[in-house]
C-alpha cells in the first residue's frame, strides 16, 4: 500500500518492536531503483531482516514490478535463488485500497538477474500449493492483504520457511484499510513469536 503521512503510531500497535539499529539497518544500495509503497527506511529494513536469515532462497508474495527483488539481491549475495509471485493483470484484489497496484510490467527490476524467477497465478497466491515453492529461508508477503490473503500466504510461509529463516509481513499499521494488523495481532496473541521494526510497517518472525 502507498505511504501516507503520519504513517506511523505506535500507540495503537500491539506487537512489541524492536529498533531498526538492533537489526542491522545500515545504507543500501538502491542505483535505479524507486521506493513506491515503502516508507522512509523501510527497503534498508527489509534488506536488514533479509540478511539476518543469511538467505540462499527468498520468496517474495506479491513481487509487484521487482524493485524489493532487485533491492534483495543488489545488497545480499548469499541469494542463489529468489521467486516473486503476483497476479495478472485485470486481477480485482480483495481490499479496494490495492487495486490499482497490479503492476503492467511485473517484476521488470528483477527480470535480468538470473537467479530471479516470476511466477504469475490466476488468482496469484490463492491458487497455490506449498510444493509449488521452493524451501527457502526468508518470505517476504506483500501481496493480497485481505484476511484470507495475509492467513494464506502466512500458511504457505510457515511450510516453507526453513527452521532459522525469516518471515516478514509489511503493511502492518493502524490505518484500517487492510487486514495485516488484525490477522498479526491474532497471532502474537495465539503465542507467534512476532516483533515489529520500530518506525515502519514491517514486522517479522524467526521460524
Ligand atoms: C504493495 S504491492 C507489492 C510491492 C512489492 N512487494 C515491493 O516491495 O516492491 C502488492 C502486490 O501484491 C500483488 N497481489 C495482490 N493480490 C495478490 C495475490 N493473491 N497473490 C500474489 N500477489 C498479489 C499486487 O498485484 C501487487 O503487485
């Protein structure tokens, strides 16, 4: 989802956060690159959360035009391997507030890198399987984030994640337009070990 301003309050968010210094935020290189749907400081943090996983294989729900993919692996060269996955376009997305994001050109950032595959579903994530992906070590879901996308792009995760990977989740805020938050908080309170990246929308969990 696009930025908005006074993205963040921390007040009305309930998983605990960690700071962007305690998970290794540092200057990334984005050459060509925009930060479209991310906020100040979050591409590094992704990045960051991605490098703590030492990922071979990272699997990306909703890829988008590739600019994360690209992000990933311009700054992590552990990566041998990376999947996007996304929707075709005229996909009508459950929430109204992401329908204009289905990208015309998907994952065009990443395309020349050879380690870099697209996968492009129907109905995307919905109509896969978790022997569909390949074990990887950090997912990143950005894609559908209506209840029954962010609950089954989390199943898939969770079945695919290696023990020691990573799962990060963005578009977890309080502006009530998508259901990230509920569906995390649900979680955390079920006894998922989830945090969230001081400042951003961005939280995560060790498996
Ligand atoms: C906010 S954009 C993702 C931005 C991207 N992760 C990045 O960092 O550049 C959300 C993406 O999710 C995709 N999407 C929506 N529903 C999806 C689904 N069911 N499966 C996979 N992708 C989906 C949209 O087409 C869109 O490209």
């Amino acid at each position: 989802m696009a930025p908005q301003p006074n993205f963040y309050n921390p007040l009305s968010l309930q998983i605990p956060a960690v700071t962007q210094d305690s998970i290794g935020c540092t200057p990334i290189d984005k050459t060509g690159l925009n930060t479209r749907f991310m906020n100040p400081g979050e591409l590094e943090a992704v990045v960051a959360l991605a490098r703590l996983a030492k990922p071979k294989v990272v699997v990306e729900f909703g890829v988008n035009e590739g600019r994360t993919a690209k992000a990933l692996m311009l700054n992590i060269d552990t990566i041998e391997r990376y999947v996007g996955i996304d929707v075709p376009q005229g996909y009508v997305t459950d929430k109204a507030v992401q329908r204009r994001e289905v990208p015309q050109q998907p994952a065009h950032f990443a395309l020349d890198d050879p380690r870099f595959r697209l996968l492009i579903a129907r109905r995307g994530s919905h109509d896969l399987a978790a022997d569909d992906l390949p074990k990887c070590d950090f997912v990143f879901i950005d894609g559908d984030h209506g209840r029954a996308g962010v609950v089954k792009d989390t199943l898939l995760a969770t079945r695919i994640v290696r023990p020691g990977g990573i799962i990060a989740w963005h578009d977890y805020h309080h502006l009530g337009t998508v259901d990230v938050r509920e569906v995390l908080e649900e979680y955390y309170d079920a006894g998922r070990p989830i945090q969230h990246v001081e400042g951003t929308w961005l939280a995560f969990m060790r498996v």
